[in-house]
C-alpha cells in the first residue's frame, strides 16, 4: 500500500467503550471513550453543565467536539471540506431551522479556533493518511452517513432499528459520528467503536467505509486524535 508499506499489516487501539445515551450525543460518547476514568466520570457527573456552558445545548458539530477536546486536554486536529457551515444545507426544509439556529455559533467558532489553539485545516484526508495516521498517531472521530455504514460483524446494518442519529439531516442521510480504532491491511478493514451499539467492535471495508464518510452531508469531517505515553487514554489513570 503506497506510502503505508512499512507500517504495521494491523492495528488496533484498545478503548473503553460508550454507548450514547440520547438521540444527539455520538460525537460526544466517542470523546468519552478517549479520555481516561477520571475525566470521563468528570464529564459524565457535569454533563449538562457542560453541554451549556460549551453553547451547544443538544445541537453538536464537528467544531463543538473540538472545543470539548480542547477542554480536556486532548490533542487532536480538525481536517473538514467545509470551513463554517455548509450553506446549501439551507436548501433542504427538513434541517433548516436547525442551520439557521446553529449557523451563527458554528462560524464563530470555527473563526475563534486559532486563538484557542484549535487547529483546523480545509482538506480532505486519503485512506493511506488514516491509516499511516492511526498506526502513529492514535484513533479519529469520523462523521459518517450511517445509512451506509454496515458492520461485517453485526452482518447487517442495525441502524434502520438501532441507530440514535445525531445530526437532523433528511432520511436518506443519518450522521452519526464513530471512533475510527484500527485496520487490517490483508483484508482492507477499518475497525471502529459505533457508541450507538453495544460495547463490541465494528469492522467495514475500506470501500464502504469510504463511501459512508464522504458523501454528501458529512463535509468529510475528521477529528485526529494523536496520543502519545503521557495522555495515551486508559481506563486504570
């Protein structure tokens, strides 16, 4: 695999699963499994708390995650398609009302980051820099259409009746955000914690993996998580 030969053939980061417990709380139940116990029962105890003071209430975007990062000390950097918010989401009536209650938030936000030492760049990352990017670096929170996300293990794709979505799109459109942990090369396989399921790990393609996290609704939002031995994530610190 170009530029990836000399990683390892797999890989997998061990994690603490969560699973959500609202329709909207995907993106922040995958924050959960990265910090370690006693900032996840910190954040769990103070959740509305800081679902309040954070501005977002139960509306979250890629950029909110990045500040709940930031709050906590983990490392990471934004890699998104679209700086702000995607001006033809207006177009669709389903969400629109949404769009135009978080809009004003979201592009202040994204404006404010480089001050609050957010980093976020305009780009669109490849397969080979996910993987190169998890063998070193850590695991990426993903925003995917889980309407085309299927499981190889589940051996379906449970989210017509399990699936909490958490963004307002249109039907034929679920976001729903997944912690992206591991690869296997042989078998072109992503491994990924889906807090909308039970504590196991999910595994797709690489093709339908693509497909899932890059279509249209999702901006081909990416949150890098990099670890290293000091903040690396376990369950005992």
């Amino acid at each position: 695999m170009t530029k990836s030969s000399q990683l390892p053939v797999s890989w997998k980061w061990d994690l603490v699963h969560f699973r959500q417990r609202y329709d909207w709380d995907c993106g922040l139940s995958c924050i959960l499994m990265l910090l370690p116990r006693q900032k996840r029962n910190y954040f769990l105890e103070n959740f509305t708390e800081i679902c309040s003071e954070e501005g977002f209430g139960q509306s979250t975007w890629t950029i909110d995650l990045c500040y709940v990062l930031k709050r906590f000390g983990v490392h990471h950097k934004y890699l998104t398609s679209t700086i702000g918010v995607n001006d033809g989401y207006n177009q669709h009536s389903y969400y629109g009302k949404i769009i135009q209650q978080d809009s004003a938030r979201v592009d202040r936000r994204f404006k404010s980051a480089p001050s609050q030492g957010i980093i976020v760049e305009q780009q669109q990352i490849t397969r080979d820099a996910l993987i190169r990017h998890i063998a070193l670096e850590g695991p990426a929170i993903v925003l995917t259409n889980a309407s085309l996300l299927t499981c190889d293990i589940c051996k379906s794709n449970k989210f017509s009746t399990e699936l909490r979505s958490c963004l307002p799109w249109r039907a034929s459109f679920k976001g729903h955000y997944i912690l992206l942990c591991g690869y296997i090369v042989t078998l072109r396989k992503f491994f990924y914690r889906n807090p909308a399921m039970k504590d196991h790990i999910c595994m797709t393609s690489f093709v339908n993996f693509h497909n899932a996290r890059v279509c249209y609704g999702t901006d081909d939002d990416v949150i890098l998580i990099y670890n290293n031995q000091k903040d690396r994530p376990q369950d005992d610190t």
